[in-house]
C-alpha cells in the first residue's frame, strides 16, 4: 500500500481545514459528555419523578375512614405529653396524626411545610399496639435512618431507585418500635445532609412552620418541623454539625446530640459514593431525639440504650440509662460564655442566653460567665479544614452520581474548587473571616501529613475542652443556641460561619442539647455593624442583618453542654432550664 494512503499530506490541507481536523475531535468529544450528562440528568429525575409518584399513589383511605367514622378531632392529639399517649386507642391516635400530617404537613398541602418525604399511616394503622416505653407514642424518623419499606435518600436522587427500598429497620428504628413506638411518616433533610436547610431535588424544599419564608433548618428539618407543630411528641434524627441542634432551635423546640457512639448507625445512608464515608472517623455523626418536652428526649435514650440495643452492635458500649444520674437533686454549678469570638449573636439570643441564666439564679443555681475557653476562629476553622480536606467537594459530587448540587451549594463548592495559586491573592481580597478560611482548604485536597495534623489539633482541642471542663469544676457549660434565628429559604450558602455553636460539641464529642428560652422582640430585628468587633464587619455581617428583618416572634434557644459520656447530666441541666423558663409558644404560620 502507497504511503500517500497512510499519511495526509499537511502541505495540501488549508489553513482552515487543519483547525476543522484538531476542533473536530475536540467538539465531538465536548458532544458526547454533555449528551451523557444530559441523559444522566433525565435518569436522575425520572428516578426522584418515580420515588414521588409511587408516594401519592399510596392507599391510606381506611385510616381516614377509621378518623372520620368516629368523629376525631386531631387537635385532640396534638402537643400532648409523650406519656399521654400510651393511655389512648393505638388506632385513634394514628388516625388522627396521620390526618394532621397528611392534610397539612405533606406534599397535598399547597403552600405548606412540605415536612415529608414518606408516609406510613396504612402500615402503622394495621401494626398491633405493642407494649414498652414508648407504647402507642407516634413518631417520625429522618430519611437518611432506615425504616422498612422506605427509601433513605439523604437527599440524592440516585437514592430515590425503587431497588433501594430497604427491607428492614435499622437497629435504632426496630429498638424504638420493640419499644411501643409507631412510625408514621419520615422527615426531609437536605441534599448530601450537610446544610442547615432542608432542601433536595427529591423530595423538595421544607419551610419553617413559624414564618414560611424561612427554613426550619438542617438536616433534620422535616423532623422538627413535625414536633414543632404538634403532630408527634418525638422525632429521630442525626447531627454531624448541628443537624439536630440546629432546626430544634429554629423550630422552638428541645433537641438532643449524645455522645457518638451510645447509639447504633446501623442500617443508616450516608450521602456518598458506596457509604463510604471516611471523615466520619474524625467527626462522627450521631442518632438522637427531638421532642415536645427535654422529659420526652430522656424518654427516647431510655428506650434505646438497652441489652437488646447493645446486643445488635457490638460497637457500642453497654452503657444503660443512667437513672441516678438523671434523677438528682441539689444546686447546679454552671458556667456560660456570651460569644465564641467567631459570630456575634444578634441581641435577642444573648438577651434569651441572660434571662435563662438568672432564672437559674433565682432558683438557687451558681452560675458563673466565663470568656469562650480557646480560640473560636480557629476551632471553626478547623472544622471546614476537615471537612473540606478532600479538596474540590469530591465526595459529595460522586456521592451524587451525576446529579448536580443544588444552589445552596454553590458558595462552597466555589470556595472548594478555587486554583490553589489564587487562594492567598483571595483571602487577601475577601474580609478576614472568609479569607482565613479559604486558606484552609485546597483544591485537590491535602496531603497526607496534613490531614495527620489536622487530626492532631482535633485530638488536643478535645484534650483541651476536658482539661478547662474539670479546671472549671462545673455541672455544665451553657451559651447561645446559635447567634441567629432561622435563616430565609436559600440563604445557608451565605451564612455558613454562624454555626460555630453547634459543631463544637460535634468536634469535641460532647454531649449536648438546645432548650427554647424566648423570642424575637419587634425591637431586636436588627444586627447592627457598630456593636460588632471590627474583624467581624463583614460580609456575613450584611446578611446577619439582612436575616433579622422580620424576625419578630421568631424562637431562639439556649445550649447546654457536658463532657463525653455525661448525657444523662446533660439532659437533667437541660430540664433544669425548661422548668425555670417554661416557654410555651408553639407556631401558627404553618396551618395558612
């Protein structure tokens, strides 16, 4: 064969068709993943259009009819105590909430909440009462924690497949229901479970049921949302930053992180590729309660740490409830500090965080102020190191498996994927919050030795939080919930250094939990510049105040906080609180 067969004789092309013959590959190549990643997108779509249509289809009309037929009146049921219900009819109080949760807090309602995902009146309908602790006691489980017959999405779409609908419980939910509790519906959270919202592609955007322009946070919104609103007494969800602490406060009720580890995750999604989710190992997540009362969140430990919940995860430590612990009397010793340096709170949370600490003076307590122990900036800061060690949000975006992150996002994931060359010319244009922290992570992640150091410091901020505890020689350490009320739908991406609060005791491994203390008076709908320190007259600053209008009536809350393993002592401090401010307010937005 001649070679003028094999080899194209350059001389002879034209400029143009040179650049048509290197374009050409180019253009076809760009086509085709932009085709794929079209289709992709379709499929991904189709699949959360499926997991939605499957939901209206279900047949829940002899429950209704059960409700109907005998006259109830879910008002009736709804922010009774946990213990109330255990007296009443297994068939009537499902009947009831289940109408209450279909007909104002599900998808039907238009312009509501839109607090869940699925729903299980039928199933819980025809399920025989069962005798426990939680006997008869309706509740509703995050979508990422595994109930029979349901999907855990954790907001992905790729998780909406029907051949992921789990045949089982995970161990927590069967140790709930081997106690008497019933499962009625499950509540939204966020894409990839890492947002104060509770916003996905599946299932939906969740709104706050005290103003609807608001979020109820994250990632357990939808199960605050439904205790917030009176229709269960407890709901089951999970914190790695706050995503229990976080819309408990928002929504004006109690919420409780326990130390990881005392509860089993067994059974449970998380939101990356294959659940392999390896920073888990530095902050882990942890299962816990949201309630109408601190009594009910006691209740709900109670239940859980059993011989029968250690059996099932040998991973855990046979630690039962401590009763003794719970149940002591005598005078508190405690400390509060007003600001961890980092973000300010606004006036009517520091206003809360006062008035509860001398109610608790009244009562005879020792309460004493301190200064934040260590350095806020740099314990928020190491924090987003952490979590952002993999460089370029590399494990949420394969986690997604196609689908794109939702516009909460997009900060972050800009922040995540700047040029390393550009990050110190950045900083030193952004204010020096933001710029101090996009100094601390890196496009493409970090080396090994680094992610070791990291590791390194969260080891002696944990040594250092034990030490200054004991120094202290207190019951517990109190301090502001979070420095804002609920964010407006569709800020978090801009607003994410206001929760420093919340991901201490994640990084420190405390227990924790937030109580509701007050709300937003019409004169503190403000955040003004010139009571800031200068360091924080920044750009989030802007939105702080661009967050207080029209939060007027809004609930704000207070922290409490104890060593590793002091769950019990925690939740007894949390009571304390409860009892001398006794916030009753309860929200009305929802039912418009």
């Amino acid at each position: 064969m001649s070679k003028d067969y094999l080899f194209i004789d350059v001389d002879k092309i034209s400029q143009e068709g040179l650049i048509v013959m290197i374009l050409l590959p180019i253009a076809t190549y760009l086509l085709v993943q932009h085709l794929q990643k079209t289709s992709r997108a379709e499929y991904l779509r189709g699949l959360a259009k499926a997991a939605r249509l499957r939901r209206s289809k279900k047949d829940h009309a002899k429950v209704f009819e059960h409700y109907k037929s005998k006259g109830l009146d879910h008002e009736d049921y709804a922010y009774l105590p946990l213990e109330d219900y255990s007296a009443l009819p297994k068939k009537d109080v499902v009947s009831a909430l289940s109408y209450r949760l279909s007909s104002l807090l599900s998808f039907r309602k238009k312009n509501g909440v839109n607090a869940l995902t699925e729903e299980l009146y039928t199933e819980a309908f025809k399920k025989k009462e069962k005798a426990g602790l939680l006997k008869n006691v309706p509740i509703t489980v995050k979508d990422c924690i595994g109930v029979q017959g349901c999907l855990s999405t954790g907001g992905l779409s790729v998780r909406a497949d029907s051949s992921k609908i789990s045949d089982s419980n995970s161990l927590v939910v069967q140790t709930l229901i081997d106690q008497g509790a019933i499962v009625l519906a499950r509540g939204n959270t966020s894409q990839c479970m890492m947002l104060p919202e509770s916003h996905n592609n599946v299932w939906g955007e969740t709104k706050n049921p005290w103003d609807k322009t608001r979020t109820p946070g994250g990632s357990s919104g939808g199960d605050a949302v439904t205790v917030s609103t009176g229709c269960v007494p407890l709901s089951v969800g999970s914190d790695v930053g706050g995503s229990i602490r976080i819309p408990a406060a928002f929504c004006g009720i109690p919420g409780f992180k326990p130390t990881p580890g005392r509860i089993s995750k067994l059974g449970c999604m998380a939101p990356r590729l294959g659940d392999r989710h390896g920073m888990a190992m530095a902050i882990p997540s942890t299962i816990g309660p949201m309630a109408e009362s601190v009594e009910a969140c006691k209740t709900f430990c109670e239940a859980v740490w059993t011989e029968d919940h250690f059996e099932g995860d040998a991973s855990l430590p046979p630690m039962t409830f401590d009763h003794d612990e719970y149940e002591k009397k005598g005078k508190l010793n405690l400390a509060y500090f007003k600001s961890d340096g980092w973000f300010e709170p606004c006036s009517a949370a520091l206003r809360g965080l006062e008035e509860t600490v001398a109610k608790l003076k009244k009562a005879g307590h020792k309460v004493q102020e301190i200064e934040f122990p260590g350095d806020g900036w740099r314990t928020y800061q190491l924090y987003v190191a952490l979590s952002a060690s993999e460089g370029d949000m590399k494990g949420f975006t394969l986690g997604l498996e196609g689908e794109d992150l939702i516009p909460e996002y997009e900060q972050l994931k800009q922040a995540a994927s700047l040029p390393n060359f550009l990050r110190p010319l950045v900083s030193r244009l952004l204010d020096e919050r933001r710029g101090s922290l996009v100094n601390n992570s890196r496009s493409g992640g970090i080396a090994c030795y680094d992610l070791q150091q990291l590791m390194a410091d969260v080891l002696e901020l944990r040594k250092f939080w034990s030490k200054t505890y004991k120094e202290l020689g207190v019951d517990a350490i109190l301090h502001v919930a979070l420095p804002l009320p609920a964010l407006k739908c569709g800020t978090s991406g801009d607003l994410t250094g206001a929760f420093s609060y919340t991901l201490l005791g994640n990084l420190i491994l405390f227990p924790a939990g937030v109580v509701p203390v007050t709300t937003i008076r019409e004169e503190e709908q403000a955040y003004p510049m010139e009571n800031l320190p200068k360091n924080q007259r920044d750009h989030w600053a802007k939105k702080a105040s661009a967050c207080m209008e029209g939060s007027a009536g809004m609930p704000m809350s207070v922290a409490v906080m104890t060593e590793m393993y002091r769950d019990e002592k925690c939740l007894r401090i949390m009571k304390e609180v409860e009892r001398v401010v006794e916030f009753d307010e309860t929200p009305e937005a929802w039912k418009e």
